[in-house]
RNA sequence: GUGAGUGUAGCUCAGCUGGUUAGAGCAUCUGACUGUGGCUCAGAGGGUCGAGGGUUCAAAUCCCUUCACUCACCCCA
C-alpha cells in the first residue's frame, strides 16, 4: 500500500456517516431551541491568537500545536480548539453590538499533535458552543443542561457532569501565591513535571497523578476556600440553579482545565465508559478574553464536545441503509439504452434510481439487486422494448405489476408502494 | 517525549518446538438445462507472511535492525 493517512487521522466512511449525522443533527435541533446560531471558523489562525488566549505554558502551545509557516513567512496554526478563533471572530466582527445574550455553535475538525491513543486523534471533530455578554451564572446553568439535553437525546448513558470555580482576575493571584507557599518548602518531593509546574502554573499540580505528588500535596489550600465573594456566590447560584433544571452534578474543586482563558466556572463531563480518555465535554466561562483580544469587557461562556468520543457510546449504531427505489435489469444494448434514458428521466423526478451497467446474466443481475437493497426492479429485454410494457417487481413483497414504460405511470406505481 | 503489546488474503484469524506449490471462515466475482434474487451447492480471483539483514541444506516460524499500528503515561474533546 503507497499511501495512508497519516499518523492519528482518520477517514470516516459511509457506514459510520450516519451515525454522525445522526449527533449533528440532534445538536442541531437543540441548538435551535436554545436560540444559537451557527458559526463557521477558519480552521487556521496566526500562532499568536492561540499562545495569547490558550497560554504559552499551557501544553497544547508547548507541544501540540500544528504550526508552521505560510509563503509569506507568516505562523500560522491549525486551531486546536474553538473558542480562541471564535473569540477572535467576534471581536473582529464587533459581535457584541447585537442584542446580548449572543449565541453560536459550530462544528469541525480541531488539530492537536499528540500521541494517538483509544478515542483520541490529533485531527477530531468538536461541536461547540460559546455565549456571550451575559455574566450571570444562569447562562451557566443553561449552557449545562443544554449539553444535558444534547447528549441524553442522543441517547448517553453513564455520564458525569463535575463542575469547580478556578476564580477570576482578583482571587486566582492570591490561590496561586498561597499554592506557591504551600509547595515551595517541599518542592523536592514532587515529579519532575510538578517542579515544571509550579513555575509555570501551579493549579495543575493538583492535577498531577503521581502518587508521591498526590501523597505531598495534602493538606493544600483548598481553591474554594479563595475565591472571592464574587466568585463565590456565582458557583454558589450556578449550583442552585442547576438544582432547579435537575441537573445532576458533582463539585470537583481538582477539576483544571488545560486552558488558561478560564474564569469562574469550568465544568467536564465524563463517560465511565471511554476507557482513559474520558472526557466527552468540557468546558468554562472565560470574563475576560474579548477584552484581552482588543474587545470591550465582556463575559463569555462555551463548551466543547468530542465527536470521537460520543460517538462510540451510541450503542446499536449499525443501521441497514436502504438500496435504491428501482433498479433497472437490462438485457441487451438496446434494452440497456432505453433503462439508461428511463433511470435519468425518474431521477429527475425524485427518485433513487439505478440501472446495472454491465450486461450479465439475469441471475447475477437478481443477486446484485438483492445484495443492494433494492426496493423494485425491472427487467428489461427485447419483448418488453416491442410491446412497451415491463413488470415492476417489488423486492420485499415479490408482488409484480405490469406497466408500460412511461415515466407518469412507472413514477405513480412506484411512489404510491413507497 | 516515555513505556508495553501486535504486524499472515478486503475483514477476523489458524499455521505446534523451522521442512515441499501458505490455509479457513466471512466478503467479492462466476456457474448450477441459455430471462428472475435472498438459502444451498460448485468454482474462481486475491497474500513478495510489514520491510531490510542474519543463522540454516531449508525461515511466516529463530536472531538483529527498522517501520507501522494499538494501548498506556503526560495532557486532553
């Protein structure tokens, strides 16, 4: 074999299309109900509108981004998330002239170079959602329980919604300075990746899953006990109002996000069924990045869902596609131009019409006719062309009607057995 | 970037401690008294056994190297 795709894509073929029509199409019709519009994004960037939003020592800026050089010696990146572009988007387009709560959803491909494993691609397919200029956490608790209802309709089971407050502006300095108190005695006894982190970002120390780390950082300043008032009462309202909509969930104060744009509430919803990726959705709310991309003040909150993640939990996703509505038997060269004329003719009426191309035996035409589902046939030979007059066939029935070849009349018998 | 596992037909795999032209099931195509399918039966096509090197009279099988894939760590959707 010359060519493959390359390391960590994918194609994705008929059969499973329509399993992702079918979470599209849900996402769709919810998204409407929720009033968001679609928005279509470039799927590259300039470098910088993804190291200023996601962060310079967030790991998908150091190692995952697919980054390289334009013909004009441009950086530019293929997006690895949403929200960066979007963010830019809406700047650029002075969005936030239009009556607030602004909403979009988008769907496509996101690029991260990572090593590929079960669930994970380094080109995978998101369905967002981002809304804007409205920062009270009611807009929290919709967003939430919109994800709620996308993924119950698409029939999920087994999920975990956890949600955490990382602070804003004012109260994060302090937790993090009040970490680094914590941390800077025993520096020596956590991994390597830790004594990295507690440099760069902290937070993510609490993250870290080596036991020793795990063991050493007990006993650490609790992230909740930091937040400020404001802070405060915002997860404490998004908690009661996820109460009222039924919304289970769970406060997981270790919950960090890979993103630095986090404000407030990020949240992550989990599968027990996804091996170690087990991440479905996530997301946050982000105050202040339309200011920091040029933009005026204004809160923002989004999620993102993984396609290669939902879909493998759809359970009896298989479906048997139908054939065709008519398929066309011909026998001979002039019966075979005749069926060529008549299958183009119906087409243009509405229908799913084939005809078999090559001039074989009637059995194996029957056999193909079966094989691909074929709803009717007809055959097509010699007497039927002299006496203008064919049977039509009904694949699952075996019923037979005669009928001349003429399209009203062929249209009418086969649309009244559709 | 680190660690482990696996590479034989389109797919799923068999091939024991090395021994003649490498197999099965499914799938594909064809045929079964010349124009009617799904079942059955018969047959056909399809593999440089991931690649390169080595050991041997002899390698899919043993050794080395390499590549690819998979899973896990890190991190994430």
């Amino acid at each position: 074999m010359k060519y493959k795709t390359l390391k960590g894509l994918q194609d994705i073929l008929p059969p499973e299309i329509a399993v992702w029509h079918h979470v599209e199409n849900i996402s769709r019709d919810i998204f409407k109900n929720y009033g968001y519009q679609e928005i279509r994004l470039p799927i590259m960037e300039a470098t910088d509108v993804f190291i200023r939003s996601i962060g310079e020592t967030s790991d998908i800026v150091e190692k995952e981004m697919y980054t390289f050089q334009d013909k004009g010696s441009r950086s530019v990146t293929l997006r690895p998330e949403g929200t960066a572009s979007f963010v830019r988007a809406y700047v650029e387009h002075h969005l936030y002239n239009n009556p607030a709560p602004q909403k979009f959803y988008y769907m496509g491909p996101m690029f991260r170079y990572e090593r590929p494993q079960a669930f994970r691609y380094r080109q995978f397919y998101q369905i967002g959602a981002e809304a804007m200029g409205i920062d009270d956490p009611k807009l929290d608790a919709e967003i939430i329980s919109m994800i709620s209802a996308i993924l119950k309709s698409i029939g999920l089971e087994g999920l975990n919604f956890e949600i955490t407050s990382i602070g804003c502006k004012k109260c994060r300095p302090d937790y993090r300075t009040a970490l680094k108190n914590f941390f800077s005695g025993k520096l020596d006894r956590f991994c390597s990746d830790c004594q990295r982190r507690y440099d760069a970002n902290p937070l993510r120390i609490l993250d870290c899953k080596v036991p020793s780390c795990i063991e050493s950082r007990k006993g650490s300043p609790p992230v909740l006990d930091y937040l400020c008032g404001e802070c405060k009462e915002h997860l404490d309202r998004l908690r009661s109002y996820l109460g009222l909509l039924k919304v289970q969930h769970t406060v997981n104060p270790n919950l960090v996000r890979g993103l630095d744009y986090y404000t407030k509430t990020a949240f992550e919803v989990s599968s027990e069924n996804l091996g170690s990726q087990s991440a479905v959705a996530a997301g946050g709310r982000y105050d202040s990045m339309v200011e920091e991309f040029g933009g005026p003040p204004t809160s923002g909150i989004g999620f993102a869902m993984g396609m290669e993640r939902i879909i493998p939990l759809i359970k009896n996703s298989a479906g048997g596609t139908d054939g065709p509505d008519l398929l066309f038997c011909p026998m001979g060269d002039k019966a075979s131009e005749k069926a060529f004329l008549l299958t183009e003719q119906l087409r243009a009426k509405g229908l799913w019409v084939e005809m078999n191309l090559e001039d074989t035996s009637l059995r194996s035409q029957m056999r193909k006719a079966n094989r691909i589902r074929a709803q009717h046939i007809i055959v097509i030979g010699e007497d039927e062309l002299k006496n203008n007059k064919v049977v039509l066939k009904n694949m699952t029935s075996k019923e037979e009607i005669a009928a001349a070849i003429e399209i009203k009349e062929l249209l009418k018998i086969i649309s009244d057995r559709k």
